[in-house]
C-alpha cells in the first residue's frame, strides 16, 4: 500500500485548504509530522509491550487527533480502531490494529522528502 503521488498531493491540498494556502504554516505542519508520527509510534509500541494500556490509548488519541485535522485518512482510520480497542479492554485486536496503523505512518513518512519539497517549492522559499 504505497502512497501514490496523488495521495500525497491530496493530502497536500487539504492541508493547504485547512491554512488558507499558507504554504508556510503547511510546511511546518507537515514537518511537525513527520517528526512526531514516528515518535507517537515507538511510544505506543513501548506502551503495549508493557501493557500500559491507558498510556497506549492516550498517545493514540494524540496521534488520532492529528491525522483527522491534517486529512490522512489512511492514518486517522486505524488509529481510531487502535483507540477503540483500547477503551474497550480488546488488546488482542489492539495490538492487531497498532500494527496495521504502523504501518501505514511508515508508508506516510516514506514521502516525507517529496511532499515536503513539494511544499517549498510552490511556498518560494
């Protein structure tokens, strides 16, 4: 499931809708991404291997909330199943759904250099 270059583009647009076509504000939001997704990743994979499962549900929430602003579907729809699970004490499928959502941010930062330049390009920085 690789991010085509329409998706990103999608994704590009969205964001710029949501900032106005404030490339600038984009950028730095994408950045900030970028940055945190993988983070917010290796901190719910710590959280589940030590059945923190509150901790788990809480960073997932985070995670949740910025991919639903930001439009990454992709994203946004494992973490809420992710998030669900947790609430619901179900951590057989939670751990199932942590590793579909890990992948999919994978496949999300893998794009980071295009989207990104995609950015600073048209912002004529």
């Amino acid at each position: 499931m690789m991010l085509s270059t329409k998706q990103a583009a999608s994704y590009i647009k969205i964001l710029l809708d949501k900032t106005r076509g404030n490339h600038s504000l984009a950028l730095t939001i994408f950045k900030k991404l970028f940055e945190e997704l993988p983070e917010q990743i290796d901190a719910i994979k710590d959280a589940l291997d030590s059945q923190q499962y509150s901790v788990a549900q809480q960073i997932t929430h985070k995670l949740h909330g910025s991919a639903s602003f930001c439009g990454l579907n992709d994203i946004q729809e494992p973490a809420c199943a992710l998030e669900s699970n947790l609430l619901n004490h179900d951590y057989e499928s939670a751990n199932r759904h942590f590793q579909v959502l890990r992948l999919c941010v994978l496949n999300f930062t893998s794009h980071q250099t295009a989207i990104l330049a995609e950015l600073v390009d048209n912002s004529g920085q």
